[in-house]
C-alpha cells in the first residue's frame, strides 16, 4: 500500500509518499514517518483523512494508532491520503502533572520553616508558629504528595502527551497560586481561628480526601 502523506497546506510531507504492507497498522506508518523526518516522533503526529468536498463542517477523521491503515482506506488497498499535523514538542501528562504539584509541595513549607519575612516585609522575628498554621501545612503537603502518588500509581490517561508549553502555563498558575496561599497562611501577622475551630476543619477537609482513596485504591488493586 502506497501512503501519501500531506501537511494541512497540501505539500507532500514524504516526497514519493511511504510504501507499507495492506495489513500495517497506523502506528507503523508514524514510525515509517519518523524514521524519514527525524523530528515528527509520533507523538507529535496528528494523522487524519482528508474532508471530501462538501463536508458540510464535519470534522476530519482522526486515525487510530492501533487500527489498521486499511480500515481507513475504503475498500481501496493500494493507495491511501493522509493529512499530518504536527501538534509540536510533547510532555507525558505525568511529567506534567508531576511538576504541577511538586512546586506547591515544595513552596508551602518554604513560607513556613525559612525567614522569609525578614526579606518581604521585615517584621523582625517571627513568632512561634500557631496550630493551625501546622494543620494546614499537613494538610497542604498531605494532599499535592497524594496527588504526586495518584498521578504515578492511579490516573490512567486517554492522552498520553501534552504539548510541552502547558508545563509553563499550569506551573505559572499552580506555583504563582502555592506562593500567595502560602504567604498569608504563614504571615506573622496572621490571626487563625481557635484552635477547637483548627482541628474541626482540618478533620472536614481531611476525610474527603481518605475517602477518594477508597476508589483509587480499589482500582489499583484490580489492575495488579
């Protein structure tokens, strides 16, 4: 089967197109496009088949990377027209979520362990730490550390990438997020509530998490 291989502006990715077996699958055609583009690893590829005249806006037919080439080739097995995009560098999504939630699990602790104020504000010696400024600092390392666990050992994922400049983005929006939440809890001028008040709303805010882990960890188990 001879593939062609056409970018979005109708020039010939592959000049002479890609020779492959009528029972290859999608995937071997990504790597037969690799192997002669160096740069457009698979991941990278968004493979469909061309709109037909009068598609009334439908949306092109994206191809599956674990079917056959022929299952898209309409009774024809000789020759075949693909559209690829090239969607740009790619990130696993556990990398990306990896560093989404290592930034506040290290963040929150500096506001709370190192003399940060002496340099933002100069209040001078900070007073000795209030209980429910070390409740939340549980709380807050407890549940980005679980995150970090469910993203490695849980969450499966319909994608397997994300172009790699949602690492900037999210990482700009959860650290930048860590550091204000962090910052105010933290202050020496903070006035928390009663410690009674503490304990009760750490309890209200913990036990939803233990139980999310209920599901997660059921699944787990039927995996292995």
């Amino acid at each position: 089967m001879k593939i062609t291989v056409l970018s979005l502006n109708g020039n010939e990715v592959i000049n002479g197109g890609v020779e492959l077996h009528a029972s290859a699958m999608v995937s071997d055609l990504q790597q037969a496009i690799y192997s002669r583009t160096k740069n457009l690893y698979p991941a990278r590829q968004r493979l469909t088949l061309p709109l037909q005249s009068g598609g009334d806006g439908k949306r092109p037919v994206v191809l599956n990377p674990k079917k056959k080439l022929a299952e898209y080739s309409n009774g024809n097995e000789k020759n075949l027209t693909v559209m690829l995009k090239d969607l740009g560098p790619q990130v696993s999504y556990r990398t990306l979520f990896f560093w989404e939630y290592f930034g506040p699990l290290v963040i929150y602790p500096i506001f709370y362990f190192l003399p940060v104020y002496n340099f933002v504000g100069n209040y001078g010696e900070r007073k000795k730490m209030h209980p429910v400024q070390t409740y939340a600092l549980y709380y807050w390392c407890f549940h980005y550390f679980k995150r970090i666990m469910e993203t490695f050992f849980v969450h499966r994922f319909s994608h397997a990438t994300s172009p790699v400049s949602n690492v900037y983005r999210n990482c700009a929006y959860y650290w930048t997020f860590a550091a204000c939440i962090a910052y105010n809890v933290n202050h020496p001028l903070y006035a928390p509530v009663g410690e009674l008040h503490g304990r009760l709303d750490s309890g209200l805010i913990t036990l939803p998490n233990f139980k999310l882990l209920l599901p997660h960890y059921s699944e787990t188990a039927e995996r292995f």
